[in-house]
C-alpha cells in the first residue's frame, strides 16, 4: 500500500463508548480532542445493553455539542425500555442539540437471556423504533439523521441473508438515511452483501465498519458475539504477540488501512472506525489512508 495511491475523497466516521469511570473520561475527552482535528463526517456513541449507559451516553453526546465542532449520532436502543422511556431519551438528545441517531434494536444486559424479547410497553424491534424516532414532533421542524445496523455476516440471530435483507429493506422504508455494517476482514463479505442488497431494493448508503482492536483475545471475543469471522490470516497475524502492545497495533493500523483501501479502489468512499476509544491507533490508520489532522492556526 503506497500514500500515493490513497484516495483524496476518502470519508471517515469514528465510533466512540461513553465512559465507566473519571479516569476513562479524561482518555474518552484526549482521544476526541486528537481525533477531531481529522474533520469526521460524524462520531457516534455507543448505547450500553438494555440502555445501562444511557447517562453518561447524553452528558457525552452533549459536551461534544457544546465543546467541540463535532457532530455527535447518538446511539439508541429499545430493548428492556417502554415506548415512553425510549422517546424521553429522544427528547433528552433534541434537548442537547443533537440530531442524528444509530437507532438499533440493542442487545440484552446479562441477566436477561440471549433472545430478545419485546419490552410489555416497548418497540417490537428497530423498525417500529426507526418509525418512531421518525415520525416524531414534526412541529419542531427538526428531522432527525438516522443510521442502522447491516450485516455482511450473519448475525447470531440471523434467520438466513433472505430475512435479514427483508429488515433491512423495512428499516429503510421506516426512514433509515444509511446502514452502517458490523465489522468484517474480506472485501468479498461486503460486497456480496451490498449486491444482494441493492438487488432486494436497498439503496441507503450501507457504510463499512472497520475495526480497531488490536488485542486478538478481545477481537475474538467480540466476533463471537456478532457473528464476524477472523480469517486464517488474521490468526497468523497476531500469532504469539500477546504480550507485544506495539507490534499488535502496528499491524491492527495497516489491516484497517488494507482493508480500507481494497474497498475505496472499487468505489465506497465513506467509513466508519470502531477506535475503542484509541486515537492514537485511529490516527495511524488514518495517516496511512493518507488523511491528516488539520494543524491548528497559531
């Protein structure tokens, strides 16, 4: 891969988790301030299961809105939450200035099982919410920008591509602007996914996730949990460097980047980084990519 041949109309978004304690808030609030230089189209926050960061979600999205020159996507879910609680979360976000939702149908917190089930007073899934979110206080002039999941693997739950295309296609049709895909390691799983798509009628834009994780056992675990494959390749990468910090972000940098540019040489422009939180890593991704953060005027 050679800077030269980067793409200058590369777009990148990165995805950033609300923080679990002080010290995590000052990495978050270092990471943002590093990243947001770069000029991402968006940065989304992350929605803990069954809403168990719904707080610190907001105060997040919200000192992006009035401290940075970002534009925060707000996640959110609907499972374990009524209709009401969902919708109040939504006025909390208006309230903040924000004005683009990830509206996903959300994993449950432990305790509850693997399957979903429908809150009593709750959303039957992400369509009623992307409905809903959708359609709301349109006295207020305000239309919400609204991003959904995609997925180029089956998820654990898939019931077969012919389902999962048939949901996504609903999610359009409720008012989904994009869809935004787990992540994935071959260029051959996202585009096969986006031509059955655009055959099944799908037209939003569906943005590749690029992952930045560069510990193996963590990717691993997070894999399996959604339904992402980790090629044989990949394995070989990280082959006996469990405890070699810098050579596994070294490699995970230049895999996203690889990654990045095989899809950008067949035409997709935009893509969203899941960076855990590590700018240091999602800046060297980008570097290569050829996209620097813009100097600051003196």
């Amino acid at each position: 891969m050679s800077l030269q041949h980067a793409p200058k109309d590369i777009h990148v978004s990165f995805e950033f988790f609300p923080p679990k304690s002080e010290k995590a808030e000052d990495a978050l609030w270092e990471s943002v301030r590093r990243l947001e230089p770069v000029h991402p189209k968006f940065v989304s926050v992350t929605y803990g299961a069954g809403g168990s960061t719904r707080d610190r979600t907001h105060r997040t999205v919200k000192r992006m809105v009035e401290e940075t020159d970002l534009t925060p996507a707000a996640h959110l879910t609907c499972v374990g939450a009524s209709k009401e609680d969902v919708m109040g979360v939504v006025d909390d976000y208006l309230e903040a200035g924000v004005q683009h939702i990830v509206a996903l149908r959300g994993d449950p917190p432990e305790g509850m099982g693997a399957t979903f089930t429908p809150h009593p007073e709750g959303f039957a899934g992400s369509v009623e919410l992307i409905e809903a979110v959708r359609n709301y206080k349109p006295e207020l002039g305000k239309r919400f920008e609204i991003s959904v999941a995609a997925y180029p693997e089956p998820h654990p739950d898939s019931l077969g591509l012919a389902k999962d295309l048939e949901i996504l296609k609903a999610k359009q049709d409720a008012g989904a602007d994009r869809a935004i895909t787990q992540f994935f390691f071959e260029p051959d799983h996202y585009f096969e996914f986006l031509d059955a798509a655009r055959g099944y009628g799908i037209d939003i834009p569906i943005v590749p996730g690029i992952m930045l994780q560069p510990n193996f056992k963590g990717l691993k675990r997070i894999a399996g949990l959604c339904g992402a494959s980790l090629p044989d390749w990949l394995h070989e990468l990280y082959e006996g460097l469990d405890d070699d910090a810098e050579q596994r972000e070294l490699i995970t940098a230049n895999v996203a980047a690889d990654l990045t540019m095989k899809l950008a040489d067949k035409g997709v422009k935009d893509f969203h980084f899941y960076t855990l939180n590590k700018a240091g890593l999602s800046l060297s991704t980008c570097r290569l990519l050829g996209i620097k953060p813009e100097a600051k005027a003196a």
